[in-house]
C-alpha cells in the first residue's frame, strides 16, 4: 500500500528510478480502486462519474511511474511512445516492465535496490569523505 501512495505522492515526479514492485503493487491496486469505482458507480446508478474522474486523476501517476521505471531499466522516458506500433508496442512494453532494473547507478539515478551503504564499494572510496552517517543515510 505504501508504494500505491508513494506513487501518488510523486505524479509530478519523471526523474528518477521506480522498482518492480512499486510499478507493479500500483498497477493492482491502482486497478482495484479503479474495479471498485465501478462497482460503486453501478450501485448508486452515476453512470460511471467516479470511475472516469478517477482514471482521470491517475493518469499523470500512471505515467509518471511508468517513466521512472523506464528509467530503472536504463531506458529513457521516451520509450512509452512505443506502445503506438500496433500489434507489438504494448508487448515490448510490458517486456520493458517486467526485466530487472540495471544494477548499480545508471543514467537516471542511483539504484533503488540498494541502500547507501552497500553501494559503496572500493571503487567509490573517493566519495564517502563527506559522507556523515546519521545525516546521509537513506533511513
């Protein structure tokens, strides 16, 4: 559930790397609220309001997670457009989603497996001289 939020809390966010499970834990639940909007929608006879203004408002977070997954595979955000080839985009796609992202830092950002502390290795020693622990570690 905290990924769904944290999703939420960044639909203006396209920098960056999203996991596999933050992609994907927003993709079921972001489909169960939209499942039960329309349930809702049925009951009380609206005509599918609540669900429309829901898809609505998700669709910058769908996106914007979207992108940020791309990123995590070392892919630029541009490669959404690649769902307009007819037949085979949306395949490639969902391929893009589902590989394991690229180890380590990447073009878009440090990887979001790991903590600060297990990525630094010997290669990276020049780096950790200003590093202080309680003010720059990811807890």
């Amino acid at each position: 559930m905290n990924y769904y939020l944290d999703c939420w809390k960044k639909s203006f966010v396209f920098a960056g790397r999203a996991r596999r499970s933050e992609f994907w834990l927003f993709a079921l639940f972001n489909a169960l609220a939209a499942i039960l909007l329309l349930v809702v929608d049925g009951l009380i006879g609206t005509g599918g309001i609540l669900y429309s203004l829901y898809v609505l408002a998700s669709i910058c977070a769908n996106i914007s997670v979207l992108v940020r997954r791309l990123h995590d595979t070392d892919r630029s955000g541009w490669w959404y457009w690649i769902v307009l080839v007819p037949f085979v985009g949306a395949v490639i796609l969902f391929i893009f989603m589902v590989l394991d992202g690229t180890p380590g830092p990447n073009t878009f950002g440090k990887d979001p497996k790991r903590r600060r502390a297990v990525e630094m290795d010997e290669d990276e020693e020049d780096e950790t001289e200003g590093f202080v622990p309680g003010r720059d570690s990811l807890a």
